[in-house]
C-alpha cells in the first residue's frame, strides 16, 4: 500500500493497517529465520541455501495444488484436507532436501575453512535455483487462492482469514520448536551438540544425525514459510528464495543469530518495518528497509536485540 491509497484512511487505521500487514510477512520472515539460527547455533554455519529450500517449499505446496486439482476457494473438511497435504509435500520434500544437502555438501567439509562452506552454500543455492527453474520455467506461477477471501473491516482496516491463518500457523510452529529444544531428548541433543560434539561423541550421542536433523527441521519450517507466502502473494517465481532469504537472515541477525526466540522477534520486528516503510513511505522501498536495519544493526549492535546465542566450544 502506497502513499495514494493510504490517504484514503485515517492516521490511526494507516497505522494498524500496516502493522496488520506487517505482522504477517514477518511471521514468515520468522519462520524461515528459524532455519538459519538453529544451523548457526548448532554448528556456526550460515547456510545461504536455505532461502532456496523455502523456495522449493512453495513450489512442492504449488505442486500438491496442481495435482488436487484445486482452482476455488474450499471449507471445512475439504479446506483442512488440502492444506494437511500442501504441508506433508513441501514439509517432507524440503526435510529431506535439507538433509540431503547437510549429508552431500557440508558434512564432507566440516572441517575445512569456514569460507569453503560458505562458498559451497551459495553453490547449492545456486543450484536449487536452476533446477527449478528448468522444472517449473522461468516465469510466475500463480498459487490458488484455496482459503475463502473472508474480510473483516474497521473503519477503513481490513484483516483477513489468510493474515489470521498465517498468524496462528506461524506462533502455534514457534512455541511448538521452542518446546521441542528445551524439553525433549532431541533438543537436549542438540544443546548438547552444540556446546561440545567431541564430549557428545564420546557420550553416544549421534552428532551427525543429530546435525542433520536440525537442518531438515529448520527446512520444514522453511517450507511451512514457503507455503504461507505462496497463500498470501499468490504467486511464485524461482527467484524469490534469494531475496526472501536475504531478508531471514537479516531478521535472524535481528533477533540474534542462534538465539531462536530471537529470530522470532526479528522477523516480526522486520515485518513491520518493512509495513511502515511501505505504508509511509512508498512499497518501491521496502526491500531496502531490510538491508538498512542489517547495516544499521552491524554498527550500533552487532550481537541483536537478544544477543547472540553460541556455545563456546571446549
């Protein structure tokens, strides 16, 4: 929403209108965040594919579309069918994805510099992007609109059942991830893991599967995230993991690169950033909102609003 269309609205309604708005992508921006603070935390790699994993996961969600059949908004049974198995394709796909890509081109370098990793990452991403392009072309595909177009307004606001949807998945997946680290075997593991993988090894415990797992579970997110932006933009193109990526990343180091609830807070306080720019300023500049609070937070706070959150190795 520009300038032209926010004159329409009063000051109060442009503002919660725009925090609506913002809120939104930023819970996606959050959960594609995740994956990048949960590889970091555990093994201090940034893993610049991972946009390109929240790509495919709209795509594989397009796919489960286009073989359902579905063109028309649905309800009910119908409604939560399709959406079961949007999640079971792109969550599974990119899972194994993400695990495929730890297994074939990080492990084998783990112990080599930090740039070759860095190096390969953008290699991967790079990869995952032409294919698909070649498998889906190069131009917009457009997502159907499946959940009803329910609206509601207030003097002049309007939220819909997609931003609600889009909301509830988004905070329900978050606590849900931060249960899972704090209060399970598996998250203990990967606590463990990441303060000493010599000391784990020695205790038993798999640290690779245990890596690995970490990167097919912040890929599920990714592609939960994949979904959600596919659902509220209406279209997809092979190029949007790059940008929608870069911006994650930003949020992650937002919050606090490796701190989860960190991501979290970044990605939602990116989001509205993002919103107000658009709404104050011109839609034109919102991307560049991102890399401005990046550089800004680089000089004045370099650690995130949370702090960083990485073990120091023994």
């Amino acid at each position: 929403m520009g300038l032209t269309s926010s004159i329409l609205m009063s000051p109060f309604h442009l503002l919660l209108q725009q925090l609506a708005n913002g809120f939104t992508i930023g819970a996606i921006y959050a959960l594609i965040a995740l994956g990048y603070t949960m590889v970091y935390g555990v093994i201090q790699l940034i893993n610049f594919a991972h946009g390109e994993v929240f790509m495919v996961g709209a795509y594989l969600a397009l796919t489960a579309l286009l073989i359902l059949g579905v063109a028309q908004p649905l309800t009910g049974v119908a409604l939560a069918g399709v959406l079961t198995a949007c999640v079971a394709l792109a969550v599974g796909g990119c899972g194994m994805l993400g695990w495929g890509i730890e297994r074939l081109a990080y492990r084998p370098l783990r112990r080599a510099p930090r740039l070759t990793a860095l190096i390969t990452a953008i290699g991967v991403s790079f990869f995952l992007q032409n294919a698909v392009m070649l498998l889906y072309g190069a131009t917009d595909r457009r997502f159907p609109a499946f959940i009803p177009a329910r609206r509601w307004e207030w003097g002049g606001t309007s939220l819909t059942l997609l931003q609600v949807v889009i909301w509830l998945t988004s905070g329900v997946l978050m606590v849900a991830l931060q249960m899972l680290v704090t209060s399970t075997k598996l998250g203990k593991a990967m606590r463990a893991t990441a303060q000493d993988p010599n000391a784990c090894r020695l205790l038993g415990i798999p640290v690779d599967r245990i890596i690995a797992l970490t990167f097919a579970l912040g890929s599920g997110f990714a592609a939960v995230g994949g979904m959600l932006f596919g659902l509220y933009y209406n279209t997809v193109n092979f190029h949007d993991g790059y940008l929608t990526g870069l911006k994650a990343f930003t949020a992650a180091v937002l919050g606090g690169i490796g701190n989860i609830p960190g991501a979290m807070v970044g990605g939602l306080v990116l989001g509205i950033l993002e919103g107000l720019g658009a709404g104050y300023l011109s839609s034109q500049w919102k991307n560049v909102f991102a890399f401005v609070v990046l550089v800004g937070l680089l000089v004045f706070k370099p650690t995130g609003l949370l702090g960083e959150r990485v073990a120091d190795r023994a």
